[in-house]
C-alpha cells in the first residue's frame, strides 16, 4: 500500500500549479484521502479531504478558496490545485489515508513546494 | 477549532531509558461509541510522519511494541518504555473527533 506524489516544484507568485498523489495496491475508491501542509512555522495543517468514490470535499476554514481538492478514480490519483500561487503556499504537502479509527495510516513522500518571485 | 497542546517541546534521552509525551485537548475527543479519536505520530529526519498509535491506545501495524498510548477525554500520554536510537525525531499527536483535524506543535526527541 502506497502513495506516490508528483516531484517537487518551484514556482513564481500569481501561477497556478497541481500536484498529484497515486495510489496503489488498495482500493483506492474506498478511503479518504487528506491533504496535509507542513511548514517550520506553522507545523501540520489539515487542508482537506476527498473520498475518491463521490469527490465529496470538505474543506478546512483556513484553506477554503484557497485550493481545489479533487480525485480521478480511474487513475487512482488525488489532485491539489493553486489558481493563483502565494509566496505564503510555500511548504512541504503530504496525501495521506485515512484507514482504521480515523487515523492517517498511509502517507505519501512529499511535495515540496517552493513560491518565489 | 480543537487546539492541541504537547508538552515537553523538547525531549533528551538516555538510550534504553524510557520517556512520555503529554497532550492535552481543548475539548474531550471522547466519542459517544467510546473510543477516543487521538493519534500519535513520529517523524523521523527526512521522512514522512507515520502513525504510531490511533483511538488513543491501538497501535499500528509494524510499530514495536515499547510504544504505548493512553488518556482518555482531554488528557492523553505517549510512552516508550525503553528509548532506541531510531526513536529520533518528532512526535506528534492529532486530534480525529472533527474537522478541522488539527495537529500539536510537536515533540523533538533527541539522544543525550
């Protein structure tokens, strides 16, 4: 069981970017799958979360607008997506599963992200 | 939101020696069906978090068993029994009750 995320990217504010997050050797319709943002000031934030079966989305508050949380079954891939990047999205951003008791049991290596004029 | 609060943010220890990690809720993550919706992870240098303990007290698949967790309501404690090299890095709990999932600060553990 894995999750396998896109490479990291460096981007100019104002551009728009989608990273993506593949799983594999599960039934990937049948878990949610969260995004998670990690940054050395603010430390593990939850973005949101989308159950690839339905694409039903709930989002944080504090993210709400600010991304697109969606999923593609038939590739078995989640997707991130910035309409318009801020220096302030720069971060590491995680996929992860949500399995048993709620818990994240699965996560993806990484996206590094970086926003720089 | 659900704020959670670690504590200690930095932790020394003593190889073989054991430690706890404490974190506190600002609401009860107590559920109605009994279980207690409180995680721990470890991050270890250059890695992913990965989850150690979920409903409080379960531990994941794979994880040594010198790894335990307890509390219930507010109050919750991560021990290890017996501290290894490969236990550094950085702990963190979640909160699972509600969205938005929040994290705490972190615990760093480290090798005196």
């Amino acid at each position: 069981v894995q999750l396998v995320q896109s490479g990291a990217e460096v981007k100019k504010p104002g551009e728009s970017l989608q990273i993506s997050c593949e799983g594999s050797a599960y039934s990937f319709i049948s878990y949610w799958i969260a995004w998670v943002r990690q940054t050395p000031g603010k430390g593990l934030e939850w973005m949101g979360i989308i159950y690839p079966g339905d694409s039903h989305t709930t989002y944080s508050p504090s993210f709400q607008g600010q991304v697109t949380i969606s999923a593609d079954k038939s590739i078995s891939t989640a997707y991130l997506q910035w309409s318009s990047l801020k220096a302030s999205d720069t971060g590491m951003y995680y996929c992860v599963r949500r399995g048993l008791g709620d818990a994240f049991d699965v996560w993806g290596q990484g996206t590094d992200v970086t926003v720089s004029s | 939101d659900i704020v959670m609060t670690q504590s200690p943010l930095s932790l020394p220890v003593t190889p073989g020696e054991p430690a706890s990690i404490s974190c506190r809720s600002s609401q009860s993550l107590l559920y109605s069906n009994g279980n207690n919706y409180l995680d721990w992870y470890l991050q270890k240098p250059g890695q992913s978090p990965q989850l150690l303990i979920y409903l409080g007290s379960n531990r994941a698949s794979g994880v040594p068993d010198r790894f335990s967790g307890s509390g219930s309501g507010t109050d919750f404690t991560l021990t290890i029994s017996r501290v290894e090299a490969e236990d550094v890095g950085v702990f963190y709990c979640r909160q699972a009750l509600q969205t938005p999932y929040t994290f705490g600060q972190g615990t760093k553990l480290d090798i005196k």
